[in-house]
C-alpha cells in the first residue's frame, strides 16, 4: 500500500522545510516546491529520502501559470493529494504610505492568486478527504505600518480559504489556516540584537518562535485528530496577538 502524498509549497526552506520534515515524520511522501533556493530545497529532500521517505523537489514559481501547470502534471499527482499546504510567498518592507500599485500587484500575484492558481491546479488530484492547510500571517488581520501589501495578501489568502471551507466540507475535503506570529526565519534575519529583544519582550511566553513550532500544527491539522476542525485561523505566536 503506497504512503500518502503531500504537496507543499515554498517547501524547501523556513517554515515550508520544517513541514515538509515533520509531515515526511508522519509518513507522508513529500512533493516541495521552491523558487529561487534550489539547494536547501535538496537538502530538505535528501534529508527525508535518507529517512526512508520518497521526497523530490521541484522549481514553481506559484504565480506562473506554465510553471504550476507542470506541477499539476507530474507523475505522482497519479495517486492522489492527501494534504495540500500553501506555504509560499514573499516579503518586502515597505511602508504602507510608499507602497505603490506595482507593490501590490506584485505581492497578490504572488501571494494570493499564486494559492490559488495551484488549488485550482491540484483540485482535481486531491483525494476525497483531503486537507489544506493554508498558512497566512497575524498581519494579516492586524495589519502592519511596513507591509501593507503583505498584509492585504494574506488577509485575501485567510478569507479565500475560510470561503473554500464552507464548500468543500460537505466533500469530506477540509481547509485550515495558520497565522504565525514572529517566527525565526529569512523574514527576521535582518533584526539587530537590539530588536530581536525587542520582539521578544511583546511575547507573553518570551521567546521567537521556530519553524517547527509551525510544522507541529500543520501536523495536526493534516492528521485525523482534527478531522472536526475544518474553516479555523489558528493564531501560532507564543501569545503575542490575541483577536
């Protein structure tokens, strides 16, 4: 009997490679997508190879049409998709006041309608009880003053998914969002000493938080333990946001 399948996109690195780790950890073969980073996304594989898992990498850039087609076509998608994460996306700092058209455009392109583009994709492969997992952002209900772009991404992304869930759950197909606080990946990397502190000091439980922190509700948002669960935002940050 084959393993089940999970797709993860931006699966090769942050957030996306502790995943696609802990989802191969529960016995899932793992198809990740990347963009840009093709080497960590093969360590990622070989990492889960080694472990005795199937795993292969492929270059998707989410808001390319030929390139998500290609995803969609690949021989695996034969077996079916048993979990579906949307992971990828992108970041820039700019301040809300600065951002231009062009900013937007770019980042829902990216974002938002990239998500989109591979469930449209992929729907057809996903198995009757499917489940998607969607992680979005705190900002993307709070907003921030140096990521207006990001933020109306994600907050796009969040209500497209919750609309989903309340289609597709009659199908036995469930959808679920993540909503990470500070987590220690590329997007904080720049902070100095200073404001790494500082970020810190708004936790209530006074810690960033790690990519695995993320993976571990993924995990359970894609195993049978949360077969009720289904249309949830699931705020992941130590406390910080509360809404």
């Amino acid at each position: 009997m084959s393993r089940p399948l999970a797709v993860i996109t931006g699966g090769g690195r942050g957030i996306g490679a502790a995943i696609s780790k802990r989802l191969a950890e529960d016995g899932y073969d793992i198809i990740l997508t990347y963009n840009n980073s093709s080497k960590p996304a093969e360590m990622v594989v070989e990492g889960i190879r080694n472990s005795g898992i199937d795993a292969v990498a492929l270059k998707v850039d989410c808001s390319d049409k030929g390139e998500v087609g290609l995803l969609g076509i690949h021989a695996w998608m034969n077996r079916g998709v048993d979990a579906l994460v949307l992971n990828h996306g992108e970041y820039r700092r700019i301040a809300a006041e600065d951002m231009e058209l062009e900013d937007l455009d770019r980042t829902m392109r990216v974002n938002f309608e990239g998500a989109v583009r591979v469930w449209k994709t992929l729907q057809k492969h996903l198995n009757e009880d499917a489940r998607m997992v969607v992680v979005s952002s705190q900002l993307g209900i709070k907003g921030s003053p140096h990521g207006a772009d990001y933020s109306a991404s994600k907050a796009a992304l969040s209500a497209w998914a919750r609309s989903l869930s309340q289609t597709v759950g009659n199908s036995g197909k469930r959808v679920n969002i993540i909503a990470p606080g500070f987590v220690d990946t590329d997007i904080l990397a720049g902070d100095s000493a200073q404001k790494r502190e500082e970020r810190i000091e708004l936790v209530p439980q006074k810690r960033i938080g790690t990519p695995e922190d993320i993976a571990g509700v993924a995990s359970f948002l894609c195993g049978k333990d949360s077969k009720y669960v289904n249309g949830a935002i699931i705020h992941v940050n130590g406390g910080l946001y509360l809404p």
